[in-house]
C-alpha cells in the first residue's frame, strides 16, 4: 500500500484551500472517502492492516473550518460548500476518467457522519460521484435535527444547552459559542492539555471491558500505550491552529439543511446499503439517533456494541482506519459486500443487529 500519509492542499476556485490526506493504490477504483469528527484533520499516517492489504485509494479530507481547509464563503451553505468541494477533489484525484468511474464507499464517525448524509442524499447536479456511492457507513452517527423530532428527548441537560433547542434558538448563540471557543481554547492549548482533556472526556470513562479491549488492540497493532492518545492529541491542536471557524459553526450545521430529507429519498439514492454502527451507552453520539436513521432511511443496517463512544472505533482511530481489528474485519467486510470471517466478526460483542431493505 503507498504511504502517502503527508497533507496535500488543493486550491479551489474563489481561493479557498482544501486539506487531504490518502493512502492505499492512487489508481486503484475502489475509493474510501472517510469524513472526520469535531477536534480533529483528515490524516492517513496509521492505516490498518486490514485496509492495508486491500487494493483501495483511501481519502481523508479536512472539513470546511478546519486544519488548513478554508470555511465555507458567507454566501454558500456547509452542504453545498461540502459537494463542491468533494466534486473538487475527486475531480484532482482522477483527472483522466469520465465520471462516474469510481466505486465510492462513504465512510463518517460522530460528527463526520454529517457530512457523510449530505453526500449520501446530495443531487446528483450538486455531487455527481453521488452515483458512485457503493455504500455508506455511519459510525456513532448523528440524525438531522431538522427532521428528527425526537432527537433531543434523551440528551443530558448539558447537550440540551449546548447543541440541543436551547443553542438553536437562544438569541446570544452567538455570544455563547464565543465563551466555549475561549474555555475549549484553554483546555487544547498544546497537545500535552489535550491529551489530558481527551481522558477526562472519553478515555478515563471506558468501562473494564472497553479498557480489556483496547489494550489487547495495541498488543496486536504493536502501538504503545498512550500513542493513541498522543496522536488524537496533536490532531486536536493542529484541527484548531488556524482557526477556530469549524467549531463555531458547527451547531448550526446540526440543525441546518443538509440538502435532502431522509424519508424521501429517491429509489437510486437509496441503492447503497447505509451501515450504521452505534455504542449502547455512547453519550456524545445517542444511540436513538442511529435507530431513527436506521428507520428511515430505505437499505440499512445497524450494530449496537456494548459501551460508549469508544465502542465503535470512531474515536479509538477511525480517522486513519486503525480501529480494533476484529471491527475493522467486520467493517472492511461491509464496504467490500463480503461475508465477514466468522473468527473475527464480532458476533460475540454486538447486542443487536437490524438489516431492512425497503425498495
């Protein structure tokens, strides 16, 4: 597999900057397109070995706001500047093919999963390799609040304030999302303050059984312990070095429009399986939020693993599809349509599992 972990930026038209990051066979058909979360870039510089000996070109970029990508202009909306600029980059990556030439698998965790559906339910006018999309995989996913009525009904208070009805329509949102910016900027300062906000956030709150795991996950990837945590760490500050802007608006996002509804999606659109893949005890990402979709959209199938946001790997390293090997068997298995090896499925871990296709 060629590393070609380095940043890339790509200049696009009206001047903005795209950062991207690939792995695997440039030539190769078969494309990965993985969106990252909040606090962090698209980087390739850990691919699994899984993925490593699969003949596919994996491609990472940054988000608008984030790392060195430029935010969206004033006047576009986050979905339209998204396919604008995935059009964009796949049009650099394969200059000399007709489109659609590409078999696309879509690829999100927690906030990447957002950008994920626009991608997934975008015209085919506005993102043309949209008929490309061989499938979709949505890990600790979030629903569009727009639609989902009931997404708010099982947040905490302080999710309620911060992302939930309350951050919608308060009128000094913008006032507040200033005042987070300037305590978040604190606690990531350098990477040593990051690495300790992560733990207190997610890594110290892993339960036994999500600790027993990870470990033996490193034994096997031959990764020391605290490198993961390192590695998020400086992703968390480089994400922020330029700007604060994919923060700011990220909120709004959540509950803007994404360019499509999700119950009404055409029958082509509804062509790829969307697999979704969420923790049973997940705070940042609900796990209602994954069975909405789940029963909403048309071809879907979801696992519920036992534990929290570590659960599904998002965190734990899916920016650079390293996650636990036996997920990542079961997840390459998913994006290739082949029956996972029964050795490394995790039949014995996830609590349920719901496939539906409704043509």
């Amino acid at each position: 597999m060629t590393d070609s972990s380095q940043e890339n930026k790509l200049i696009l038209a009206g001047g903005r900057t795209l950062a991207y990051a690939t792995s695997g066979n440039p030539s190769s058909t078969t494309v990965i397109l993985y969106l990252h979360g909040l606090f962090t870039i698209g980087e390739t510089s850990r691919v699994s070995r899984v993925i490593a000996s699969k003949d596919v070109h994996y491609i990472c970029p940054t988000l608008p706001g984030w790392g060195n990508t430029s935010p969206p202009f004033p006047s576009v909306s986050y979905a339209d500047c998204l396919t604008g600029d995935m059009t964009a980059l796949l049009d650099h990556l394969y200059p000399d093919t007709e489109r659609p030439p590409i078999k696309l698998y879509v690829a999100g965790g927690s906030f990447g999963t957002v950008p994920a559906q626009m991608l997934y339910g975008a015209s085919y006018d506005k993102f043309p390799y949209g008929r490309s999309i061989a499938g979709v995989l949505l890990m600790g996913a979030i629903s569009p609040f727009r639609y989902h009525k009931g997404y708010a009904s099982r947040m905490d208070w302080g999710d309620y304030f911060r992302v939930g009805p309350i951050a919608r329509w308060l009128p000094f949102r913008g006032i507040l999302m200033n005042l987070v910016t300037f305590w978040m900027a604190k606690k990531v300062s350098t990477v040593e303050n990051a690495e300790h906000f992560l733990r207190e956030l997610i890594f110290d709150k892993m339960d036994e059984a999500e600790k027993e795991e990870h470990a033996k996950w490193r034994a096997r990837e031959g990764i020391a312990e605290g490198e993961t945590e390192r590695r998020m760490a400086s992703n968390i500050v480089r994400s922020v070095a330029t700007s604060w802007e994919g923060f700011k608006f990220s909120v709004s996002v959540l509950h803007s429009d994404w360019g499509f509804r999700p119950d009404t999606l055409d029958e082509e659109h509804s062509r790829p399986l969307v697999t979704l893949i969420a923790g049973l005890g997940d705070k940042l990402s609900l796990e209602a939020w994954s069975r909405y979709l789940a029963g909403t959209y048309q071809n879907t199938k979801l696992t519920v693993f036992p534990g929290g946001h570590l659960s599904w790997g998002g965190v734990t390293g899916f920016t650079s599809l390293y996650i636990m090997t036996p997920r990542v068997l079961y997840v390459s298995s998913l994006l290739e349509k082949q029956p996972a090896d029964e050795s490394s499925s995790p039949e014995a871990l996830k609590t349920t599992v719901e496939a539906k296709t409704r043509r």
